[in-house]
C-alpha cells in the first residue's frame, strides 16, 4: 500500500505549468525593471554633462525612489479583492497597463512631477503584481513541483532589476525606459493563450471550463479525474460554511496562516535585505575597490539571482523551512560580521588587513538571502492562506512588506545617525535571531503536501493518506 494524497501523478505532464508560470513572470520581470530603474535613472540625472530636461535636487531623488513603495502598498491591498472579483488572469493583464503607462510617462516627462506620477502608477502596478502572480502561480501548479514554480516569481523579479541595471548601464536614458515598456506588451501576448486557474473556476461554479484549464495545465493525455474531484469536493466543503472575513479567523488555520504569512514578510524586509543592498557600494569601496558604483549594483544583482537559481533548485528536495532556517542562521553571522569591520572601521582602527571581510560577508549574505528569505516567504503566503481568505489577506500581506519596506528606507540614514553603522548592523542581525525561532516554531513544512494537506495541519488535523492496493 502506497500513499498517494500530495504526491505527483506519473502521468502528468510538468511542461505546460513550466510555460504558463514563465509566461505569467514575465509581467514580474516587467515589474522588477522597475524595481531596477532608479539606480541608473538617478545616476544619468546627476551627471555634469546631462542633456535632460530633468535635474532633481536630493530631496526629490528620493522621492522618486520611495514614491515606488508608497505605489505599491497601495495598489497590494485591493488587488487580491479584484482577483477574487475578475479572476486571475484578468486582473494580471489589466495590471499590464499600468506598467506600460509608467513608461510612456517617464519617456514624455519634462518635470519632476510627471515623474513622480510615473513612479506611483509603477509601484501601483508592482504591489498587485507581488500578490497577483504568486496567487495564479500556487493554483495552477502540483504539489511536487509548487516550490520551484513559487521560486519563479523572485528569479524573474531579480533578473528584471539586473536587466534595468544592465540597459542603463549600455544605453541611454529614454531608450532605457523604451526597451522596459516592450516587457508588459510581450507579456500580454505571451499570457493571452494561458488558462485561468481551475481553483478560481471551481469557485465561481464553472466546472466544464475548470476541467479544460486543469486538462491543459496537467497535459491532454493525463488523468485528472481525481485531481478534478478532490478540487470539487474542497470548494463545496468551503461553500458550504462560507463566512465572514472575521469569522473565517475563528479558525485555527486561518489565524496560523495569517501569522505564518504576515509574519514571514515582516522577517523578509527586516532582515535587512534593502539596507544591505543600499549600502554595497560603500561597503566595496571600504574594501578598496576601484570599480564602479554601477557595477559594484549589476555584481550584487547576479548575486541574487545566482542564489535564487539554487533556492529553486534544492526547495522541493530540501523543504522550504530549513532553507528558511538555514538563509537567517547565516544572515545573522553576517551581519554580525559587517557590524564587527564597521565599528572597527568607524573607531578609527586600522582594517586595511581585513578588507576583504565586509566584501565576503556582504556576497554571502546576498546569496544566502536569496536561497531562503527572498523566494519563499512570497510562495508561502499562497500555500498557508486558506481559500476563502487567500485573495483579501495575499493583498494584506504583500501591503504589510512594502510598508516595512518604505518605513525602513525612510529611517535607514536617522537609524545610522542614531547608533552608527555597527549598531544598525547587529540591530538587524537580532532582528534575524527572532526570524529564526519563528520559523523554527511557527512556521511548517509545505513541501509535496496539498494545499488541503497544509490546511488540515494547520489547523491541528493529522489527515490520513489515500492509498493504493
């Protein structure tokens, strides 16, 4: 006897959801140029011989920057309503067209201010693509192969900012934004053929239409008859005790899945990951570099994408909570390790010996990020939230992390200030000390189980295998 429940079927093709999940990331990839743009758009703005009719004074460069964040935990929080609303596929492509307006807008502006209103409408685009994609990702993809899926969302999002590093790097700045509005384009034409998500079909009571969307996900010759009716069997269960919102967190999976998701974004942005970024080009020049702040960017960029290439590589071998585990046990050590060469450094001590320290411990606090805490806590959130809830609270969740996001950005320089480089550092190395208990003692395991699996343990049920004779 051989359990079968949460495990993949022989018979089912892999190749269908590899090319839908593909053609579903490339609106992040469009999203992460826009993540990537600011770095050399603020560097071609400040350049002595600059031609554009746009010169931002300090002040306005950052807003330029930060209006991207406010942008974004706006335009997260309705996003998962609208899903539920239109559907995932609709609500992904109408999301397009922001990010197209955005650039035409950057290429056409002649003040700060149109700038400014490209940067909000972008991050409006952004934030309900973090919680669009991942949602489409998790309902259309098997159990056996979720993780390296979910893990396409950050692959795509870093790869999009290397790529708007890269353009800025080679071309100028209007052909910069150009090329960048091509990508949400190819990605309407790319996605128009792919299939709404059977989950979302079986919601609405459209049955016939969720098996040809199952069928062409799974492979015309495979059997999904048994996927189709536990599908089937779960949205009648959960329409039969439709609730409130309110309501829905008197369950004990809902809360758990609300704290593992909000929980697991807080850990995300409090890890330090955009400080760290911020500062790398300081950190190469104290060890001596002579290369370029651009390309000391472009360098910490493939870093990231590199270590998100191993995450999807080990996610459904290894498990998601040990390389959750893994990725803040080794963040703390490094940040402790930047926070030891900055106060020596800040204390006036001689660290010509040790300057290659800050440079290893900061690539490898990239990397290891990017194996654990860059993809998974953005698949997770898909896998812990129950249906009933999963389109409002993916939407809370993703506003949560770009809220933290903006908030950290925002007080970086007065943190700095305040208790010096060190102390920011090991501040957020204590930081990664709680992210660790919690995802020891809070977080589960997803890995090959069902998402019907996932929410019968959190909600303290042990479910019991089908088998077979």
């Amino acid at each position: 006897m051989l359990p079968t429940k949460g495990m993949p079927r022989s018979n089912s093709s892999k190749t269908p959801q590899y090319l839908v999940t593909f053609a579903a990331t490339l609106l992040v990839f469009g999203a992460g140029t826009t993540l990537g743009w600011s770095s050399p758009a603020l560097h071609m703005y400040d350049e002595k011989n600059s031609t554009l009719p746009i010169h931002p004074t300090a002040a306005e460069s950052s807003w330029i920057s930060s209006l991207l964040t406010v942008g974004a935990l706006i335009g997260a929080l309705p996003s998962g309503s609208v899903a539920d609303l239109l559907g995932r596929k609709l609500a992904m492509q109408l999301v397009a067209v922001p990010l197209l307006l955005s650039w035409v807008i950057i290429v056409f502006a002649k003040t700060v201010t149109l700038v400014y209103a490209a940067r909000l409408i972008a991050g409006i685009a952004l934030g309900a693509v973090c919680t669009l994609v991942p949602l489409y990702i998790n309902e259309i993809s098997e159990s056996c192969i979720r993780g390296v899926l979910g893990s396409a969302f950050q692959l795509l999002a870093t790869s999009g900012i290397v790529f708007s590093y890269f353009i800025g790097a080679l071309t100028s700045y209007y052909k910069m934004a150009s090329i960048a509005a091509v990508i949400p384009v190819i990605f309407l034409c790319a996605f128009y053929a792919c299939p709404e998500t059977p989950t979302y079909l079986l919601k609405k009571g459209r049955k016939e239409e969720a098996e040809r969307s199952l069928q062409s996900l799974r492979g015309i010759r495979s059997d999904i008859s048994k996927e189709l009716q536990g599908l089937e069997n779960e949205m009648e269960e959960k329409s039969g005790r439709k609730t409130s919102f309110l309501k829905a967190l008197s369950k004990r999976e809902t809360r758990m899945g609300v704290i593992i998701s909000l929980g697991m974004m807080f850990c995300q942005q409090f890890s330090g990951i955009n400080i760290v970024v911020f500062y790398s080009s300081k950190i190469f020049e104290a060890a001596g570099s002579t290369l370029e702040p651009q390309v000391c960017t472009i360098l910490v960029g493939v870093a990231q994408v590199v270590a998100t290439v191993i995450s999807m590589i080990l996610i459904d071998k290894a498990g998601r909570k040990i390389l959750l585990q893994i990725s803040a046990a080794s963040m703390i050590v490094c940040l402790g390790v930047l926070g030891y060469y900055f106060m020596l450094k800040d204390g006036g001590e001689d660290v010509s010996s040790l300057s290659l320290l800050p440079v290893v411990a900061l690539v490898s606090y990239i990397l290891l990020f990017g194996i654990g805490f860059g993809p998974i806590p953005w698949m997770m959130s898909g896998e812990v939230l129950p249906e009933d809830v999963k389109g409002v609270c993916s939407g809370l969740a993703v506003s949560l992390n770009w809220t933290l996001a903006f908030v950290l950005t925002l007080s970086f320089q007065s943190l700095t200030n305040a208790i010096g480089n060190a102390g920011t550092y090991w501040s957020l190395a204590a930081i990664n000390i709680f992210s660790f208990l919690f995802i020891t003692f809070v977080v589960i395991e997803t890995k090959g189980k069902s998402l019907q699996d996932i929410q019968d343990e959190l909600a303290g049920v042990k479910s019991k295998p089908d088998v077979v004779v």
